[in-house]
C-alpha cells in the first residue's frame, strides 16, 4: 500500500515537475526563495504594530520566531525519521527530472519545510489580520500553495512532501494563533 502511495506521488511529481519551463522559471526560484516573502511579513507586522503598539507586536514576533523554528525543527525530525530522499537526490529520476535550482538541497524530503512554515506564517498571520479584512488572510493562505507548489516546481520535493508540510503548518499556525490569543489576552491586556 505504501510502495503504490509512493509510485503514484512519484509519477504526480514527475508530471507536475514536467510542466515547467524556462518561461517561468525565475518567477517560481523567486516565489521558493525564503527571502521573498519577508518584505510582506515585516509589511504586516508594521500593520499590526500601528494597531496594538510595541509590546504587544513585539510578543508577537516572538511568537511568531518560536513558531517558525518549531515547524522548522519538527520537519527536520521528520526528514531523518523518514529518510525518502529528495527527487534531486534520486539518480534513477534524474533523466526525467526539471531541477530549477543551482543545487538540489539537503538530503531527504518528508516533509516540506517551506511548505510547513509558510503555511504556519500565513495561518499565524492571517487568523489576527483577517478580523481587519478577509483578503490577508485569502492572499496569505494563496502565497503559502504557491510556495509549496513552487518546491515542486523546482524539483525538490514531491507532492506527498508539500501536502504533508501544508497539513503540519497549518496545524501549527492554529496552535500558535490560539496560545498567543491566550497569552495576550492574559499578559497584554491594553
């Protein structure tokens, strides 16, 4: 059962990876690029900032920092628990395989890190700024598929990964969103 789960996510990745080109391939490394995103991040810190001052924004970037290594981390563990290589790393697919990438990464793939915490920010995130409007929390959960698609994009990931990375980050984001409510509304009172 397992093995036919692995074949099919392994011939879904090939077919996904195949549909790329050289049209969009910088646009798909520049949505991948863990920098890319924190202009949008800082942009919305400041938002919130303005709404609720330093102390309060300043707890929640530590929040937010804890979380982002926890995702980070429980990926991790999962990569060296799991062990399935990257497609980058799998010499029997490298015929068929598009790697967008100067490099294909670290060694093993389950499950996405990007995928993880990109869905844990946008979660994080959006659950405090869709009480101002909605369309953050929309964009913010839209950019984080588009990151985790763009792991598949590049190569170096497999669709299983980034499900299962999308799944924990949010999960993780929800978690955080409730703590920090908890804690602020307990030791932040304004």
């Amino acid at each position: 059962m397992i093995e036919s789960l692995l074949d099919k996510d392994t011939a879904l990745f090939l077919f996904l990876n195949a549909l790329g080109n050289s049209t969009w391939d910088g646009f798909w490394l520049l949505v991948t690029n863990k920098l890319t995103t924190i202009p949008i991040y800082v942009f919305l810190t400041y938002l919130l900032y303005r709404k609720w001052g330093a102390k309060k924004t300043a707890a929640f970037f530590l929040f937010a920092l804890l979380m982002l290594t926890f995702s980070d981390q429980l990926a991790n563990i999962f990569k060296y628990g799991f062990k399935r290589l990257r497609p980058c790393h799998e010499t029997s697919l490298a015929p068929y395989l598009r790697l967008v990438k100067s490099h294909c990464g670290g060694q093993y793939s389950f499950f996405s890190a990007h995928a993880s915490t990109g869905m844990a920010l946008a979660v994080f995130f959006g659950n405090f700024l869709k009480q101002y409007s909605k369309i953050f929390f929309i964009a913010l959960i839209t950019l984080a598929f588009f990151v985790a698609y763009s792991r598949i994009y590049i190569g170096v990931h497999y669709p299983l990964d980034v499900l299962v990375g999308v799944f924990f980050g949010s999960i993780i984001g929800i978690l955080f969103y409730k703590t920090f409510k908890i804690f602020s509304n307990k030791y932040l009172k304004t």
